[in-house]
C-alpha cells in the first residue's frame, strides 16, 4: 500500500502520557517515520520498532515489531492527521496511549509534529 503525501517523512513525537520530553529523547529525538512503500519506524525511549501501516482518509492503523532496550516487543496502533500534526497515537502493546498531548499544549492537542522539510 503506498502511503498518503500527508503522512509521509518523520514526524516529532513530542509527549506522551507515559514519559517526560528527556526520557522520550533518551536515545534519539523521538520520532515516527511513515515511507511511500506504506512501512516506516519508530523510536522513543529506548523502544525502536518497524511498523507496517494501513491508511483510510485522514487516520493511520499500524502494527509493530521492534524492540524495547534488548527485549523483543509488538503492538498496534492509530493515529488521525489534522492540519496540526497526528493524534492521538496509540502504540502500546497493551493498548496504552503513548503518545498525547495535553490540553493547552502548544501542539494544539497533537502530539506529532509534522515533518519539516531541509
């Protein structure tokens, strides 16, 4: 499945319910990457993982298959696109939602910021 123009690059993860922004960034800045082949990856933490995506409209529906520092771990997840960003995202291998923002953040409620393009 190709992916979308509006989903495609690296996307900022920004906060999550879980983790403060330095424990996101522990590793690398955190961040979700949708390619045009519809698969892409992810890493927050020291959680990386690869995902494969299904696209309907403005929502995403991904599994994946990564690891969490050393241990191997899978999950599901979802997100919707606005004009701001994705959210929420939901990531969790028990269905947690790992990636949210809080009301009256700066992200307006979205918590991956779009790509920027060099």
């Amino acid at each position: 499945m190709k992916t979308p123009t509006q989903f495609l690059g690296t996307w900022r993860i920004i906060e999550t319910e879980v983790w403060d922004k330095d424990a996101l960034d522990l590793v690398v800045p955190a961040h979700i990457t949708f390619t045009a082949e519809g698969q892409g990856h992810f890493q927050m933490i020291a959680i990386q993982g690869g995902i494969d995506c299904r696209f309907e409209g403005n929502r995403v529906e991904f599994s994946w298959i990564g690891d969490d520092d050393g241990s191997e771990t899978n999950g599901r997840g979802w997100g919707e696109i606005d004009k701001d960003g994705i959210s929420p995202a939901q990531c969790g291998a028990s269905g947690q939602t790992c990636v949210q923002c809080a009301s009256g953040d700066t992200c307006k409620g979205n918590c991956l910021h779009p790509p920027t393009w060099a």
